[in-house]
C-alpha cells in the first residue's frame, strides 16, 4: 500500500521511499461546486494541475466501455498513422516505443475525432471540449481553431495502458508551441478494479511525485499544464501481458494538434 488517506490528507509513498503529506482540499472540486469556473481556473494557475470529481456519469462511461470491449478486435491495430490530418476516419493504434513519439510509452489508442459523430465517447468528449473551449476562451471554425494565426484541431482519444507493463515515461507536454493549451483528460477505469498496481502521476512545484490512482474515481476530470511534469507508471507490470483484449487502465485524453487538411 503506497498511500493512507485521512479526510483531504493523503500520505503517500515518494518515489525514494519517503512518505509525506498531501493536502488535496485545493486540488479536487466537484462538478456541483459553485463557481466550478473560477475555483478550477485558480488551481490550474496555482498548482498547474486539477481534478473535478463526477464530470461524468460512471454508468454511462461502463456501458459505453463494454460496447467497445465488445466491438475490440487486435486485428485493427495499425503501428503507424502520419501527421493529424483534418476530417480523417478513427483509428486504432499500439505505440510500442519511442519511435516518431516525443515520449516513449507503451499504450494504445482509438482516436474519438469530433467530426465522426459514431465516435464511441462522442457526447462526453462534448462536455470535456465545451468546458476546455470556455476555460481557454477558445471557439472553433468548423473544428478548426485559429490561435495567434496558426491552426489546430482537437485531438480526443480513448487511451489503454494494457496489463503486462502498459506505460508513459515521465514528460512535459511543451512542443514549443506559442499557445500553450492544457491537457483535459476523463479517468475511465479504478485502480484495484481494473488494475491493480502503478498507475497515473503528477510531480508538483515542490518536486513531489503524486500518485493519482488512488484519488481518482471512473468519470473524473483532471487536467494538467504544460509545465506540470507526469506519466504513467507500468500498469501490473509483473502479470502476463495482454494486448488481446481491452483490459488495463483508460482514460480519454483531450489535447489540441497542429495539423494538414
Ligand atoms: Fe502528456
């Protein structure tokens, strides 16, 4: 057990072994809170990060899940998929590696593009955008985004990080981009229902790794500057592996992309 839990206190286990406290009270709000806006705005400012509780109905994201986990065939993975390009079909692919990635990792992807309305998280991927679009004043141009006189689309996807070593190695999101959104993501799966060890994290100003599996829940919303270093460790990293079925951890991620029409 890496972390106790004591009301907003978490203690939780470094990296060196250390344990040390953790205040979350300024971290977590909750959808319901009054001026989620403001509340959610002075976290990312402050602490670079923040997580907002029940964004999502948890029953909605099962059901929509076993529908995919239905649907899920390996066969469909593909290994390369070129530059984002605007209007282009889903895809599913397995990242093994650091090849053509700013960061190595080992997960896979089903891209949930806005534009393809049968896209399995279609509705939730709304909520997360139109939230994201109201925090960064951004409003799009049949999907397109013109910022500072350069162009960019959304780029939602569905991530597993597979049992047997799924993983990100610890990075920042800055690509030397001008305008620096940042990243939107919906937690899907629950350490110790879905997975059992390692699992998503933040390192904080004070250069503290902090665990976040424990303190989110199926539905969750968290979010992460582009200096707020993070990863994810490798998911039960020593059972057999599994890339025949959609097990592990998932989330949703919601990032804004360059792209070629
Ligand atoms: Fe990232």
């Amino acid at each position: 057990m890496n972390q106790i839990q004591f009301n907003n206190y978490f203690a939780i286990k470094n990296i060196n072994g250390d344990f040390y406290l953790f205040d979350m009270s300024e971290y977590i709000l909750k959808k319901d809170d009054n001026d989620l806006m403001s509340s959610f705005s002075q976290s990312m400012k402050d602490n670079g990060f923040c997580i907002i509780q029940g964004f999502v109905d948890k029953t909605v994201i099962k059901s929509k899940l076993s529908k995919i986990a239905q649907n899920f065939s390996r066969k469909n993975d593909v290994r390369r998929t070129g530059v984002t390009k605007l209007m282009r079909p889903n895809f599913q692919r397995l990242d093994i590696g650091d090849y053509a990635q700013i960061n190595a990792r080992f997960s896979r992807m089903i891209t949930q593009f806005t534009w393809n309305k049968d896209s399995d998280f279609y509705d939730e991927i709304q909520d997360l955008i139109k939230f994201r679009n109201s925090f960064l004043k951004l409003e799009p141009q049949n999907f397109v985004y013109t910022i500072n006189g350069k162009e960019y689309c959304d780029l939602p996807k569905f991530l597993q990080y597979p049992i047997g070593g799924g993983f990100m190695n610890r990075h920042i999101d800055d690509r030397g981009e001008e305008f620096k959104a940042p990243n939107f993501l919906l937690n899907l799966s629950k350490q110790g229902e879905d997975f059992d060890s390692n699992g998503v994290y933040y390192v904080d100003k004070n250069q503290k790794l902090l665990d976040l599996e424990p303190i989110l829940d199926v539905g969750d919303l968290y979010a992460h500057d582009t200096e707020t270093p993070h990863g994810v460790q490798s998911i039960d990293a020593d059972k057999e592996l599994d890339i025949e079925t959609l097990c592990g951890r998932f989330s949703i991620n919601l990032s804004l992309e360059p792209f070629i029409r």
